[in-house]
C-alpha cells in the first residue's frame, strides 16, 4: 500500500497585511453581499473576481423557493465573466459574507464543492492558478489556487 499525504497552503493574515488589491478585491466582495437575495438562508454570500484584463466581476448567491434552482456567489461572479469576457483568465476571487443578523462574517467563509469544482475549470482553461481570498473582517485566508482546495478533483473522461 502506498500512502499519499495532500498538503493543503493556508496563509493567514490580517486584514491590513493584504496588498492594496487583494485589500480592494476583498471590498468588492463585501458590497456584493449586499446585492445577495437571500430570502431564504438569509446567508448573503459575495464574491469578487479580478480578471487578467483588470476588470472586476461581483457576484452574490440567488436564491429560489425552489431551493436547487438557487445560485452561489461564486459561480453567480464566475458564469458572467466567463459569459461577458469568454477567455480572459481570472486572477484572484475574494469571498465574504454577512450572518444571518445582516453582520459581516469575522471569520472566513470557504467556497462549496461545486463551486471549487467550477472555479477549477478556468483555472485549468487558462493555465494561471486563480489565488483565493476567503474574507473575514477579522482575519482572511489566502489560498495559493483553486486546485489546492480540492484535491482528487474529478477530471476530463
Ligand atoms: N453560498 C454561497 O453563495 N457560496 C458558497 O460557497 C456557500 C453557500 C450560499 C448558497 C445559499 O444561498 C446560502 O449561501 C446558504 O447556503
């Protein structure tokens, strides 16, 4: 038997110690989750992509009374610049959230499954690692590409 260990890169930092970018992309994230329609988790979730021609994409989750047919942040932000600039690769996407009082989460908030599963294709597509930026108010984590969070990824067939 052969036993593989994944290590997955979690940097830590405060809030001040982000570069002016990251710092604005992960403030474009939090005035997404304004735009969140979330009537029912009453989870608003926003997300911030910046793509490689500088451009910024904000998204936040949609939901539906027909629960499924509802939207995460991520893929909201991801599907329109795939669908709007077909082909220019993201660069960074920050994550934030508000709790269900309407408060910006201190701590940060992970993207789902899906939503990696998503992000990992334009990675992929445009060779360039997309780096994360999971947003609290407290403390952000910044994760190094979409593949570092999900190992075992389901592939091409
Ligand atoms: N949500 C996101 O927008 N992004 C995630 O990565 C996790 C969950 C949304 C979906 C739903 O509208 C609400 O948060 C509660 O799950």
């Amino acid at each position: 038997m052969i036993s593989h260990d994944i290590i997955l890169r979690v940097e830590e930092l405060s809030p001040d110690e982000l570069s002016e970018a990251e710092k604005s992309l992960c403030e474009a994230a939090r005035r997404a989750t304004y735009r969140s329609y979330s009537p029912y988790s009453h989870f608003s979730v926003g997300a911030a992509i910046l793509l490689n021609n500088g451009t910024i994409i904000g998204g936040a989750n949609q939901e539906n009374a027909a629960y499924p047919s509802g939207m995460c942040a991520e893929r909201t932000a991801a599907y329109y610049a795939g669908a709007q600039y077909p082909g220019i690769p993201f660069l960074m996407i920050a994550i934030a959230a508000r709790d269900t009082d309407g408060q910006p989460l201190e701590t940060p908030v992970t993207p789902c499954g899906a939503c990696r599963q998503a992000l990992l294709e334009y990675e992929k597509r445009s060779g360039i690692p997309i780096r994360l930026l999971l947003a609290g108010t407290k403390k952000v984590y910044r994760l190094p590409s979409v593949a570092s969070t999900l190992p075992l990824a389901f592939d091409d067939f």
